[in-house]
C-alpha cells in the first residue's frame, strides 16, 4: 500500500551531480495600498450663553463597537514551510494564511504550483530550494528570512516515498531518500533555530508518517527516514525546551492528495474500508493540527507524535 503525504517527486535523475544552485530571486514587494481616513472639516462657531432652564441638547448615539473578529489571531507572525506548493504543505500555507501569519513556503520543481500559491495568496513568498542540499537551504532560508524578517515557526514538510522491495533499493535510492527526508529537516531546523533562541520563542514542527511509526512493507528506505524525523524531534524538544522552542511531530496516514491521483477509485475504497473512521483523511485536517500546535495554547506540548490517520493507527 504507497501512502504519501508529500508532494516532492522522487527522480532518479537526482541521485547525480548536483547542479550548480542559483540564488533565489525574490519578487519585487508589493507595497499594500493603505485608505487613509477621510479628513473632517471643522468650523469654529460662536459661543452664545444659553438660556436659563434651556433643556441640554440630546446627544447623539455612540455607534455601537464592531464585532472582534473569531479568526484566530497570528499577531504578526511568521511561518515557513518547506514542500509548501501542493498537498499538506499548500493546505498548511492556506490555513496560516488564513490565521494571519505572514509565510514563505520552499518548493522543489514545481514552479508552476508555487506560482499559482502565490497568486492564491498574496504576499506569501515562494522559493526554489532541494532541502538535501545545504547551499540551497542556505540561500532559500536567508531569502525567505529577509522577506518576513524573522522565521518564528518552521513546517518541515518536504519529502519524497518510493515503494521498492529491500533488495532493490540502490545505495543512490537509499541516500536520496535519507537526504530529503531527514537530512533536509536537519539543515532546516540548524538554520531556524539561532534566530529561535536568540528571541528565546519558537515553534519546529515535523512531518512524519505513520510508516515511521510501524514500519512499511516495501517502503523500508522512507520508513527508516521517517523514524529517524520522529527521534530528530524528540530529542530536538528535550534540548530546545529551556529555549522556549517547542518541537512536535505529525505523523499522517493515508491522506486523499493529488499523490494519490493513480490509485483508481477501488483502490481508494479499499484503503478507506481498512481504515477505523471509514474514509481517507484530508490535507486540510493536518493543516488545522499543525495551525494548533504552532499557536500559543500550544505552549506545553512538545516532544509528541500525533498521528492523523482515522485509527489506522492506535
């Protein structure tokens, strides 16, 4: 069964010489357009002495307070996404968005995708960058850094899956798998974490799988490096705590994305009937628990693997 929550294509191709990593180019800023109030005009008029017992002018009603608004409040801040053109990432980009976070998500190929993200929501930065490279990280980090001016939650989202029987795997499928999936979290989570401690405040959220919590059958190359995100990140949260950094793990099932596109409908009912809640979960059910858990009544959890997979998994 392929279950991936990921939207990062695996291309043998990558396992060759990297190519020569360019400078992400940052779009021109738009300035926001700013309605400036109206201006009241004013006339200064005489004073005359009232007469006695004159009853007092009725005062005019106070308009009544506008209704404050129920939408969760961001209160300025930042979150950068990695994987964050299609599937979890562009759920978990949309629903930030939505909380009033400023964003930038990474993407890897899928230009077109992140093109379309950005046009979707407006001001969230897109940036080129394979987080199994650490020079594009670099670069890719330091951009989306000037852009927003502070990165105060990190999504490491980006990954790759392959099915493969053990025996088949190549020593090039192996290590690239390793690369995206864990070592790009790792370069990601090096990066974010000076500006975090400095400021004594931040939130590092991974995502895993739940193959990293039982193991896959044929898939044993993701799952060894989705176990490894699940260790990253407890021992991460044990030594990042007294920082004031909290960090958590998500580990999905069989989320319903365009990765799943080839399963035919039999198939997707099939994996539904296996699964407890009797259907597939969404992106957007792990977006809202990765939203949670980068807020601030969040503040006590951390070190824990959740796992969004409708009891597929207990």
């Amino acid at each position: 069964m392929y279950n991936d929550e990921f939207e990062l294509t695996f291309d043998l191709a990558d396992a060759g010489p990297k190519k020569e990593q360019r400078r992400p180019t940052l779009p021109e800023p738009e300035e926001a357009a700013v309605a400036a109030p109206p201006v009241q005009e004013t006339r200064e008029t005489p004073v005359s002495a009232a007469p006695e017992n004159t009853p007092a002018p009725e005062r005019e009603p106070e308009p009544a307070a506008e209704p404050q608004s129920t939408a969760p409040a961001a209160k300025g801040r930042t979150v950068l996404i990695s994987g964050g053109d299609r599937g979890i990432g562009a759920a978990a980009a949309r629903a930030f968005y939505a909380a009033g976070y400023r964003g930038a998500v990474f993407y890897h190929t899928n230009a077109e995708a992140a093109a379309a993200l950005q046009k979707e929501l407006p001001g969230v930065l897109a940036v080129q960058c394979d987080v199994a490279s650490r020079a594009s990280c670099e670069l890719a980090f330091r951009a989306a850094e000037q852009a927003l001016g502070r990165v105060d939650v990190l999504v490491s989202n980006a990954g790759i899956a392959q099915q493969k029987l053990f025996t088949d795997i190549t020593p090039e499928e192996w290590q690239r798998m390793l690369d995206v999936n864990l070592t790009g979290a790792f370069n990601l989570c090096q990066l974010a974490l000076p500006g975090m401690i400095r400021r004594k405040a931040g939130r590092i959220l991974t995502v895993s799988s739940m193959w990293g919590q039982t193991g896959g059958s044929c898939e044993v190359h993701y799952s060894a490096a989705k176990a490894g995100l699940i260790g990253l990140t407890k021992a991460l949260a044990k030594e990042e705590g007294p920082s004031g950094i909290t960090v958590n793990c998500v580990a999905p099932g069989v989320i319903d994305t365009d990765m799943m596109a080839s399963f035919t409908a039999e198939d997707k009912a099939a994996l539904a009937e296996e699964t407890p809640v009797g259907r597939l979960g969404t992106a957007e059910e792990v977006a809202k628990l990765l939203l949670y858990l980068a807020g601030e009544d969040a503040g006590y959890i951390t070190g824990q693997v959740f796992g969004v997979n409708g009891g597929l998994v207990i």
